[in-house]
C-alpha cells in the first residue's frame, strides 16, 4: 500500500467557512487520519499551501494547524507544477476570475458557492472548465448532511409514497451589532460585496431540491430587507443594502413524474421554535419525514393520528411525540469532509463525481429566476440548464 502526495492550493480560507469546514474540519482531518483511501487501497495525503493577502493572518493559522506552506503570491502558487489542486472560498465576486486564472495554469478546480454572482458568469466558467478536461467541483455540501441523508434514504425505500410538497424552514435571529456582537459577517447584508439571503441560500435549495425531491420548474419569490441598519465589526453603524429573508414557492416535477410543491421560508430575522435551525418537512401519501442537520423522523400512514378540531379545548395531543425517529444506522461523518474525499478520488482515479460547476450554475440560475420573481411579482420558468 502506497501514500501518494496531493498538493492543494487553498484560497480565502482565513474566513468562517474556509477554515473551519475546509481547512479544519476537512483537509487537516483527512491528514490526521492518513489520508484519503483509493479503491486499490492506496493512500492520497493532501499537502496544502493557503493562500490569502494578510500574511500574519495566513502564518499564524498555518501554524495553528501544523501546516508547513503558506504564502500571499497566488500567481506563483499557480504557477508551481507541483500543487495540481485550486480550491477557492473567497469572494463570490472574485471566484470566476480566480477559478479561470486556476484552470489556465492547468489546476483541477474546487469552490465554494455561489461559483458566482450571475448567470451569464456562471455558465462561461462551468463552459471553461468543461472545455478544459480537468477536473472541477462545487460544494454542495448539504446533501452530505446526517438528517437529509436519512431523509433521501427514506425516499430511496418508496417510503413516501407519491410525494407531495416539502417545506423547508431556514434561519434565526443575527444580531444587529448594536446590542449584542454579531455573528456573521457585515458584508452578508452589502448587496454591493456579494451578500443576501437569496444569494446565499437559494444556491443550497437548488441542489437539495433536484437531488432529494424534483427537479424545479418554477419559482414565485418574495424577498425583504427586514433590518435595514446593522452594526458592522467596528461597531459603526451601516445601512443594509441586502434582503435578509425571502419566501418561496417552487414547482417541482417529482423523480417519478409528479408534480411536487416545494415552500421555502429563509430569515436571518426570526427566532427559533423548531427541531433545528433548518429543517425539511415531506409529506407524501404513503408517510411525512422532517429532517433537521443530524436527526430525522417520520410517521407512516398507518401510524397517522386522528386529531380533531375544537379551538374551545385544550389540544391534549402532543404532536411532536407521535413521530418515530430514524436510528443512526451508520457513522456519520462530516459533510464538507465527505465531498472533499469525493473530489479527491475524482481527481486522483478518476471516481464517478457529480457535483461539478455546471451543478453549481443550477443554483445561480434559481437565485436569477427568484430575484427576477421578486422584481416582477410573478412566477418566473426555470427552464434545463444549457451549459
């Protein structure tokens, strides 16, 4: 058995997502355990360089994490034969340029999404990568996530029945920054830098619904800028230029040909009364499932109570009691971590891998349609993705 090396250029991982999914919980985990398996049993050992502009920043967290490379000079990484991976998970607007840049100098591509800010970029980069014959990849990280797993292995079973809606509830309550800290970043709520809840969410969605529950059709989007001033990480006052809830209604055509109502209510301006702070409610004739991150429970047909409505006595049931939750059949392992095993495999043997840019296009193709319903008070047709 043979360990060989994968050197990884990883950029913008001083950020949230970047390096605490990415470089923690993915890269450095995956050489903590020694590395990715192949299916000949050979081992593939990541050897990272980070990349980013603040050079204290990016010392001190490589040696946080024990990681001998690291550097500000992105030209001069991309130009080293010897790192054949690009991952990105700076700004959105900055990815195609970035992601093409990588592809010329003949790096496999990996991102974080949105792959972009529009359409019209989304589709010439996946294009790009296509047309390359490297390889590329998207986070859709998602679909890795323990609850909807169970949920899709539920819908794999027939267990559903004929599926009827789902309704997906996302969010809670970011503080403003005047009285209490916040805890995301400023720009979240700056159209101008890349943020919004549309943006950043409806990318998710998209990928979750055609996978798990049909692929979308329509869209009917309502979005709003809920607070309108923030306090950034200063503590200065700023106006928010970004909507931080949306409400959505999508048609889907089921894997089975039928029609599927999806509804989607996202804030970053709503307190919390639920299993978690997102969770997928599936109706279906035959039983429903909710699932949340990790957990997942379901109620089948025959299991279905009988409640009546008298709204002049107490409810005596307990609704929340009446479900049954799916066991932990299996570990469960991060999903960031899963995808990036995936990707390597992808990229060292050639494995099967499906979630590429033209995948990641699909999520900013339903941002487009639901900011274009927004506008136009309308359904607006998602029509198959040419790419």
């Amino acid at each position: 058995m043979a360990t060989q090396r994968l050197g990884i250029i990883m950029h913008g991982v001083t950020g949230r997502m970047g390096m605490n999914q990415h470089l923690i919980r993915s890269i450095v985990a995956i050489r903590n355990q020694g590395g990715v398996a192949l299916s000949n049993g050979d081992k593939v050992m990541p050897d990272p360089i980070l990349i980013g502009r603040n050079a204290e920043k990016i010392e001190a967290l490589a040696r946080s994490q024990k990681i001998e490379r690291w550097g500000t000079d992105l030209d001069a990484a991309l130009a080293n034969p010897q790192d054949t991976v690009f991952f990105d998970a700076g700004t959105t607007q900055m990815r195609p340029t970035l992601l093409a840049k990588a592809l010329q100098a003949g790096k496999h591509v990996y991102c974080e999404k949105p792959i972009a800010t529009t359409l019209n970029e989304a589709v010439q980069i996946a294009r790009t990568a296509q047309a390359s014959g490297l390889k590329h990849g998207a986070v859709q990280d998602k679909l890795f996530l323990p609850g909807l797993r169970k949920l899709d292995m539920l819908r794999r079973a027939g267990f559903f029945g004929r599926m009827l809606s789902v309704r997906l509830e996302f969010g809670y309550w970011v503080f403003e920054g005047d009285l209490q800290p916040i805890q995301r970043p400023s720009w979240n709520y700056r159209a101008e830098d890349g943020g919004g809840m549309i943006l950043d969410m409806m990318c998710h969605w998209r990928y979750v619904l055609d996978n798990l529950f049909g692929d979308v059709k329509s869209i009917s989007c309502l979005g709003a800028t809920h607070i309108p001033q923030r306090w950034d990480e200063d503590g200065q006052p700023y106006q928010a230029t970004a909507d931080d809830a949306a409400y959505a209604i999508a048609e889907l055509v089921g894997h089975g040909g039928e029609p599927v109502v999806a509804q989607m209510n996202m804030s970053w301006a709503t307190r919390v009364r639920r299993d978690d702070l997102v969770t997928f409610h599936v109706d279906g004739t035959h039983g429903s499932a909710v699932a949340g991150l990790q957990e997942c429970r379901a109620q089948s047909r025959v299991t279905t109570p009988r409640p009546v409505w008298n709204p002049d006595v107490k409810q005596t049931m307990n609704f929340f009691d009446q479900w049954q939750e799916v066991p932990d059949s299996q570990v469960y392992d991060n999903g960031f971590k899963i995808q990036w095993e995936h990707f390597i495999r992808h990229v060292v043997e050639d494995a099967p891998y499906r979630w590429t840019l033209p995948e990641g296009a699909k999520g900013v193709q339903l941002v487009e349609a639901a900011l274009q319903s927004w506008k136009e008070r309308r359904f607006v047709d998602v029509p198959p993705l040419k790419v």
